[in-house]
C-alpha cells in the first residue's frame, strides 16, 4: 500500500506502519559486514575549525534550564489554523525546488521574500520549541476499544513546519549568518523531538525524519567556508537522541485495547460454559471488525467467517496448543471445553507473539536490531496458514529502530567531521592518518557496530565509512578534503 494513501486513511496507525515495513528491505535481505558500502561517498570541503573560545556558544538543542514552563502544542497547531491552503501548499512547492540544489545556488533573494510572509508562524514555532514539554493529548484512554481510529492530520502536519525550518536555515548558511542558522537548526530539532513525544510510532517515524533534515542543514554549515566548529554543540544532544519507550508501551498493548476479552482470557477467574460462549463470541466479532477494517489479502476471507466456522477452523489448532502448555496436565486439560480452548489458543498466540517481537524493543539500540530481524522473520513464518490477524498486522517496530539508529549514526558521523576540522586546525591544515591521531577531543565509535568508523587517508582526502550493519540504504560514506 502506498505510503501518501496510508496518511489519508481513516484509521493510519498500523496501516502506516505496514507501509513503511514494506517499503524497508526485509531482514533476510540485510547484510552486516564490515566492508566500505560499495556507493559513491558524499564529498564534504571542510575548513579547519577550532573550538570556539566559549565550548558551549553553540547548542543544537535548547537548554533544559532555559525551556519555558508550559505544553508546546497549542502553539503547533493554533497557528496552521491561522494558514490558508495555498500557503501552506506553498511550503511544499519551495521546498522541493530549493532544497535540491547546491547551497551556492540557492536564490536568497527569492527565499528570503517567500520566508518573510512567515515571520510571524516561524517566531511561534520558536517559542513553541523552547517550551518544557508537549502533550499532544490524544484521546486514548476514551478510544482504548477503537484506538486504531484515532486520527493524526496533526502529526502529518508538522512536516510542513519542518520543511518551512529547514528552508529558512538553508537561506541563513547561505547568506552567511551562522550564528542565525544554528538557532534555527535547534528550532527544527527541538521541534522533532517534539513530535516523537506522540504516543504511536507514526508520531516516531515523522520526527526522525525531521531530525534527519536538521542534519542535512547541520552538515552544510559545516562545510561552509568560516564555519564554526559544531564538536560541542552535537556532543550536547540526548543520547539516544530520543526515547520511544512510550510509544512501546502503548503499541504492545494494541490488541489488548481492540480486544479486551483477550485479557479476561489470561486471568484465573473460574467460568461457566456460557460465559468461556459470550468471550469467545464477542473475540470472534472483535477479529472479524479489525479484518474488514484493515484490507489485507490474507484477512479477507477471515472476514466472512461465522462464529460456528471459526470455532471449526480453530478447534484442531487450539487443541494442539493446549498440548504444548507445561503447565497444563492431562486431566486439566481434558476439562477444557471447546470455546474456552478456542479463547485460550487466540490469547495465547497472540502473548506468544507479540512478546517475541517486542521484547527486543526494550534492548539499546544496537544490541535491538538484530533481535528485531530474527523476531520479523519469525513473524512473517507464522503468517503462513495462521487463522489471527496479530501475524498480518504487526506494527513496523524494526524499520523505527533502523530508522532511529541511523539518525544515531548520522549524529555521530558530523562528530567526527567535526573532530576533523579540530585536529586539522592544530596541525598546519592536515587531515589526520587515522582517528587514532585526533587528540583534540574523543571520537565517537559508530553507534550501529560499537567499533571506531571506518577511516583511511589517500590522495588529499579522508573517506570516512559505515559499515551496513543491517541497516537501509544509504549507507553512510564521506570524502571529506580540506579547503584551502
């Protein structure tokens, strides 16, 4: 399913989700290895560049001591309402012109009209970034039972203010003022860390994109003649850059709030016959809504099925579920009537599952990925003949963590650009041999494998690689050389 159809859906959370994990290459499909990605690197020019005298002037994100007292999303959102249509359509067109073409291209003057008619939207969105905290107060606990409907045009509409951020830095590295376009760049990061603040993946997956974008701006003001050295400032952001421990949270709990039976299930309350009848009625019903919401495929016929044939179809494999339980005797399990074993093989499928794919989310970053691929493949190994959509509708939790991690590696990558221009600037203008050589500040190891970048020096230029350790194309690979 495309991804711009998924974003216009009614109910978008796990549909995007599954977008965005068909459009990722599959894990059996990723290669860890150790070898420069055979792509053409990107060259970066770069000025030697000491610290500035005061290490800490410059900041990619704001100060938590200096944050205003107050929730940031009314700012957000009260001033889209203030934008017409063809405005806002407007950040679009400009942005797909001026952000593809060199810096030294771009037509300032043309710019910097379009970017004045946004004084007044760009100076809110600053306030907005420097406030404590934002809640994007979503009406979860009232739609627990139909969370899959609760809309997100809000989350989807902040790209814009990102794309209109990233142009007014674009235009400030342009016209040489710096200083200006630092502050703008902890604007936008400010504000996509903002954005991942929201309780769903989807909510993760626009705000890294937005961090991405501010580090396309970041790495060209570090190649601009005159440049300040940014060391410090991308050593001040969070690490992790951000935290989807509540997104996880509330994700790994998206069929327990569709279907709440499948809690009533688990617990050892005692049950009649007609009762373990009404659950297994009221799970089946639940089942057949969610297949005839979500169109895929493999759920179309399940979402035809009577109560009567689904409990035909289900009998034989919850029986053989029921035998696989160690703490289940023969005698207990014997008294186990035949809707209360169709009831136990649904939940119990479902914990089984689903606690295997996430639980890997609850591990750092690099140690995550690879669990996550071996869980996604075992998931899509249960979807062949399974009766349940929980196989068919899993949330893309391995394309967040790839996603994440690369904006990890990114941010650690300028950093040793950056350690670069340090040591270039105490030595005469050379780019060092190895990053053993740089003494000037600690470089970072690559944050996807745990060992230092790959580095080699040849020919005038350093070419500075990450291995593909798993992760989607592009692969981070540099020639960095010095200006002279």
């Amino acid at each position: 399913m495309p991804l711009t159809r998924s974003i216009r859906l009614a109910r978008p959370l796990m549909l995007l989700a599954i977008a965005i994990a068909a459009a990722m290459p599959g894990p059996a499909r990723a290669q860890a290895d150790k070898a420069p990605p055979p792509i053409e690197p990107r060259t970066i020019e770069i000025t030697p560049a000491a610290t500035p005298a005061a290490a800490m002037k410059y900041r990619l994100f704001p100060s938590s001591a200096k944050l205003t007292p107050g929730n940031a999303a009314p700012i957000y959102l009260r001033i889209r309402y203030q934008t017409t249509d063809a405005l806002w359509d407007q950040i679009t067109q400009n942005s797909d012109k001026w952000l593809n073409i060199p810096v030294d291209r771009f037509p300032t003057a043309e710019a910097r009209k379009f970017l004045d008619g946004w004084n007044r939207q760009l100076e809110q969105i600053a306030f907005g970034a420097r406030r404590s905290h934002c809640d994007w107060d979503y009406t979860i606990p009232e739609q627990r039972h139909n969370i899959i409907d609760v809309a997100l045009p809000d989350c989807q509409g902040m790209r814009q203010w990102i794309r209109l951020l990233s142009l007014k830095a674009r235009l400030e590295i342009a016209e040489g003022k710096y200083d200006d376009a630092v502050r703008t760049i902890q604007t936008g990061m400010a504000l996509s860390r903002h954005i991942t603040d929201g309780p769903f993946f989807i909510n993760g997956l626009v705000g890294l994109a937005g961090i991405h974008v501010m580090l396309d701006r970041c790495e060209e003001l570090i190649a601009r003649p005159g440049a300040p050295n940014l060391y410090w400032a991308l050593a001040t952001l969070p690490s992790p850059v951000v935290d989807f421990r509540r997104e996880i949270e509330i994700e790994r709990r998206l069929f327990e709030n569709l279907i709440p039976e499948l809690e009533q299930v688990e617990s050892d309350q005692p049950r009649t016959a007609a009762q373990w009848s009404s659950i297994l009625a009221r799970i089946h019903e639940r089942l057949v809504q969610i297949s005839r919401d979500y169109r895929e495929p493999e759920l179309k016929a399940f979402a035809g099925w009577d109560l009567a044939r689904f409990k035909a179809e289900s009998l034989a494999p919850a029986r053989a579920y029921l035998k696989s339980l160690p703490d289940l005797n023969d005698a207990r399990r014997s008294a186990i009537g035949d809707d209360q074993a169709v009831a136990m093989f649904v939940a119990g499928r479902h914990r089984e599952l689903w606690d295997d794919l996430f639980k890997a989310s609850y591990l750092p970053l690099r140690q995550a990925l690879p669990q996550l691929d071996a869980a996604e493949q075992r998931m899509q190994a249960a979807r062949s003949g399974s009766l349940l959509p929980f196989t068919a509708l899993h949330p893309a939790l391995g394309a967040l963590f790839r996603n994440h991690m690369k904006v990890e590696r990114r941010i650690a990558a300028l950093r040793v650009i950056e350690a670069i221009r340090l040591h270039a600037a105490a030595h005469g203008g050379r780019l060092p041999e190895s990053l053993g050589q740089i003494a000037e500040v600690p470089v970072p190891d690559d944050p996807a494998t745990g060992e230092p970048f790959i580095y080699r020096a040849a020919d005038d230029a350093g070419l500075l690689h990450g291995p593909r350790a798993a992760l989607p194309p592009p692969w981070l690979s540099y020639r960095i050389t010095i200006r002279h």
